[in-house]
C-alpha cells in the first residue's frame, strides 16, 4: 500500500469492516494507491503531515477520504472537523461510513462538510457493492477542481453525494 500519495485514505479501526472494504476496492481495481490508518489521530497527522508522515508533501492529498465515525484516539468527527475546516484540505472529499444510525450523526456530519454519509450496510455484498460505487464515483466520475499552485482549489465546493449513483440514476453536473 502506498502511504507517499494514495488515492484513498481509509480510516477504519474494524478489522472486519476494513478487509470487506479492501477486497471491494481490490476486486474493482481500485486499491492501487491506497492507505489505511486505524485512528484519528493517524488520519490528521497523515492528512497535515505530522508525526510520522512529517516528510510527506501537504501539496499530494489523497482524492478521496472514506472516515469511519467511531474511532480511538480522535473520533471521525473531529477529523471532519479539522479537514473542512483547513483551506487546503476541505476541498478533499469525505465520504463517512458508518454503522451508525443516529439522525445527530447524520446532520452533524454534513454540517461539518462531509461529501456523503453511508450506514455500513450488514450483508456483504451489498458492503462490496456500495464500497465499489463509491469508488468508481469519486475516483473516476468525479471531476475534481483544477489543481491551482499545487493545491485543490480552496474555495471549490465538492460537496456532492454518490445516492444518485447508488440509485443507479445517472448524475450529470452541466
């Protein structure tokens, strides 16, 4: 797994939870450029170049964060908190996956900026069909603002939602 500059940040602390995901994502071909950190505490300091990752360029973000809520050390919120709030980090999409049901959780994520909210689903393959749904559309359907200076254009809005995908609808921004 590439942790210099993935395409995917996964910050997810359930073993089982993580490896459904990363089969998905494999199967798909979509696991190429992607790194896994098992707390918030490593998602901020990856995502700002901390601590370990000191030596990595703020200037490569990942194109897609998929954020667990539940976690040690820094909950999802915070770190939701923390990236949109940031003027080079908040045009990174956030895609929260949770198995949360709290309507709180739902509303406070997206009130911090989060790109889409999914519940974890139970069953496997419908997990794998919306993990691969996801990451078809925010790596490849997507279109990502213009890099300006080496960064995401800091005012860019991204703020989008794959349900028009998951729904099988076509999603057409023109």
């Amino acid at each position: 797994m590439n942790s210099e500059n993935p395409d995917i940040l996964l910050v997810e602390d359930n073993q089982d939870d993580l490896d459904l995901a990363l089969h998905a994502l494999r199967r798909e071909n979509l696991a190429n450029k992607i790194l896994v950190v098992r707390d918030g505490e490593e998602a901020l300091d990856f995502l700002f170049c901390r601590g370990k990752f000191a030596g990595r360029s703020i200037d490569r973000p990942p194109k897609l964060v998929l954020l667990d809520l539940k976690l040690p050390k820094v909950d999802g919120m915070e770190v939701l908190k923390q990236v949109k709030g940031d003027p080079v980090l908040k045009s990174i999409p956030v895609v929260i996956m949770t198995s949360s049901k709290e309507e709180r959780d739902l509303l406070a994520s997206y009130h911090l900026g989060a790109n889409s909210y999914i519940q974890k689903p139970v069953d496997f393959e419908q997990f794998r069909s919306t993990v691969k749904t996801i990451g078809l559309y925010w790596l490849l359907i997507n279109q990502p603002p213009v890099a300006q200076n080496g960064h995401l254009g800091a005012g860019t809005n991204l703020a989008g939602t794959t349900a028009g995908i998951i729904a099988g609808q076509k999603n057409d921004r023109r």
